[in-house]
DNA sequence: TTCCAAAGTCGTCAATTGACGACAATTTGA
DNA sequence: TCAAATTGTCGTCAATTGACGACTTTGGAA
C-alpha cells in the first residue's frame, strides 16, 4: 500500500518560492501564526474575504499548505483576522475620557472622534466590516452594536448634563440622536476611505463642524423629542 | 385557448431546470434581456458582484449559456446592472421640489429625504453600490459624486437662503457641511440595510430629528465656518 | 408543408480553488 | 550522535467557474 514513497523523492531543484525579498525563514508556530494574521488583515482588507489562499500564501511567503497548520479552514482564519482587527479595535479609554468633566464637551468630543477616526475608522477596518457585513456571516455583529450603543449613551447623557437638559425615556431614541453625530462621522470615513472621495476638508474641521452642530442643535433636538412621545 | 395548452404541452423531456413557478417560455430578445437584468440586479446584490453566473442562469429559469448571448462577459453584464439600477436610482424632480420656495426649508427636506431614503437608498441600491465601492473597478463613482455634488450644494445654497445667511467662499466645505445631513441620513440607511441594525425608530422620525438638528444648527455652522476661513 | 432564423440547451475545456496526504528539512535534547 | 518533534513543501483531488462550439427546438412566413 505504499505506492509512491520512492517515486516522488525530488528534490527542490529550482529556487524557492519567494525569490524577492522574504527569505523563508523558521519560525515558531505563535510567531508564524501572528505573521500570518498580520499579513492576512491586510490581505483579507484589500482582496476581500473570498479571495484565495494560495495568493494569501505568496504574499506571506509560505506554501500554501502550511497555512492549514495554523487554521483548520478558511472561514477559521478570516474569522480570527475578524476578532483581533475589528472587535479589538475599540479603546477602552474612549469611555473614561468622554465622561471627564473636567473637560467642555466640545473638548472630548471633538478629541474623541479625531482619535475614533484616525485610529479605528481606518480603510482597513471599514473594508473588512463591510466586507463581513454583505457576506450573510454576521461575524460579531453583537459584539460591536453593544459598544456602539453603549457609547452613544455616554455621549448623550454627558451632553445632556453639560447642556442641562433632561433626555426622554425612550432609549431607542435617545440612541438615534446620538447616531446624529456619529453616523456623520462614519459616513465621512466611509466616503473617505470606501468611495474615494471627500479628501479635500482636513480631518479635525470635518469634526469640529460635525460636533458644533451637534452641541448647537443639541437642546432643541431633545426637546422636540420629548414632546413628539406624548 | 390553443396557445396556452401548447405552452403545456411543452415540457422539457426530463426535469426541466425549473420544476416551480417559471416555464421557460420563449421570449423575443429585448423581453429575455430585460428580465436577466431585472434578476440579476437582485441576484448580485444578494451574493455580491462575484457571484455565479450558473446560479443566475438558474434563477432566471434559463440555461447559462444563454446568457453569453447578451452579454459578451460576465464583467459586461454586472455592468449594464451597474448601470441601470446604481446611476438611474436619481430622480430629477427632486432637484426641482429643493428649490420650491413656496414651501418651508424644514419642509422641502423632510419629504425629501424620506423619498430618498425610501426609493434609492434600498437595501438592493446600497448592497449593489458597496460592492462596487470594494471592488476595484470604480465602475462610475464619477458621474454619482456629482450627482451628489450638485444636490449637496442645491441643499446648501437654498438654506442658506431661507436663514438668511451668507456662505463661505470655499466650496469644499460647503460642501462638507452639506454632508453633515446627508451622511447622517445615508448612515441611517446603511446601518439599517446592510448592518441589520437601526431598526427601531421610524424612517419620518428620524429624517426629522435630523433635518430639525441641521436646521437649527445651520446658521452657527456656516458662521464658525466662515471665521475659520480668514 | 417547407424552410430558416431566432431562441434555447448540452457538454466540455481550461483555469481556479479549498483542502490534505505524504514526504523533506531543520531543530532540539538526552 | 541520533531520533523525535517541529517546520515546511510538493503534488494532487474534487468541486467550481467563465466561456463557448455544436447542436436542437420553435414559430412564422412563403
């Protein structure tokens, strides 16, 4: 039943793979392993989640095959490169800062959402939240909804508090007016990195406009609402 | 009638590829090209622009390789999709109805975005335009950012009128602060369709605590925005 | 009825693509 | 020094997938 065992004793005898730049060199299964990951965000981000693991492979400088070393199938490692890239993008930070009274709100707002798009709303993570929210896996979408949620809440009862006003019970709403400025803000990022466009207005005065018009509407917006549930 | 009971008579000598709903009629030419584009507008949306053409040929009860005799590739007929369900979602009417100013500014863009919302920001519209976005065919972004150009400062300029305010010279961020609403409302839709999220308030509330947080805050906007200039 | 152009299908090819068994090369430790 | 463990590659399989040549079916005009 050992059929081929002599047969197929080749040797290398062309050039490795990877004749530019990597040299394959050992590594320990975690190094490699966060190699791998490394290289497939970027990869997975560009190419989009279908595309295929032998060009995953070239671009890590791996044969294909040791690429199921790591992970059991495909689905696996997009949904690893999913977990480390989009769900651990969140700074926990983010939420001790907003709620520093020290602080105007104008002040952590304008801060928070200049780090919030520099540093999580990049074109890598848009692409391949995007890319996970059109393919019917939805990855973790929970995961993410519950911070989002959580943190428009923040936004809005500081708000209120430094405006003096009292929000209304309903959460949902109270949630969709925090989407008011957060929602203007993904968009920017999203036609920013996504459509190409909207390059021309520097980051921090996109914010500043954003967040002023939020924090001049702000009181009325409240009220309107409150009246409109009675 | 004699007609009909032939079209029965006729089958597929074995299983025909569409045992439920579609007998595969005849169709003249322009009839059978209509239909896949209606399909394949839905079906690509769906799965993504990757999608298999022998699926789509099965969705249209048909076999695939007639499809080749409509459309020379697969890239050809994604296109003409492209074409007709992303570019032709415009109406011109509502350029019209922005600048009747017979009627309150609050007015012209509450309907207006409901109508926008409901009739061309879609699930099938946004999923269609994301996948196009991600791939790296920019298939027309150009004629639509100018579409969306055009409107943006229509929006802005007619405001502009009604507070009586005077706009900033530079036209990118006229344009910018024209986004604050329209990002806003088309953020909703996204987060709706394609984060199955949002569901919770009602379209015509939300437009409203969003037109009424762009109205109110308008003026301050433009006037921060016109210092920053000099 | 006859004939033909249009409408439609079958079967296949070549290139991809996820997955994996078998084997080779290198490191490690006693 | 040598054998086990670890790291890595080769080659291949089966299923997909875009594309298309060759063929069959159909309806209407002469």
């Amino acid at each position: 039943m050992k059929a081929k065992s002599d047969a197929l004793r080749k040797r290398t005898r062309k050039n490795g793979p990877e004749a530019e730049g990597g040299t394959t060199t050992r590594l320990p299964h975690a190094e490699r392993k966060a190699q791998i990951l490394e290289i497939a965000s970027d990869f997975f981000a560009d190419y989009g989640l279908t595309a295929q693991t032998r060009r995953l492979a070239e671009e890590c400088g791996i044969s294909q095959r040791l690429l199921y070393r790591f992970f059991p199938t495909k689905e696996d490692l997009v949904a690893e490169v999913y977990r480390k890239e989009i769900v651990g993008a969140f700074k926990a930070v983010w939420f001790v800062e907003l709620q520093d009274r020290s602080r105007s709100m104008e002040d952590r707002l304008s801060h928070f959402y200049e780090d919030y798009t520099e540093q999580t709303l990049t074109r890598k993570w848009l692409r391949l939240f995007m890319y996970a929210s059109l393919s019917e896996s939805s990855m973790a979408p929970d995961y993410i909804s519950s911070i989002i949620t959580q943190l428009l809440e923040v936004i809005m009862s500081e708000t209120a508090a430094e405006c003096g006003v009292e929000l209304p019970d309903d959460r949902d709403v109270i949630r969709e007016m925090g989407w008011t400025l957060h929602g203007a803000i993904s968009h920017y990022a999203i036609r920013r990195h996504l459509y190409h466009a909207s390059q021309a207005v520097p980051l921090k005065r996109v914010v500043k406009i954003q967040v002023r018009l939020f924090l001049n509407g702000f009181a009325d917006m409240v009220q309107s609402a409150a009246e409109e549930t009675g």
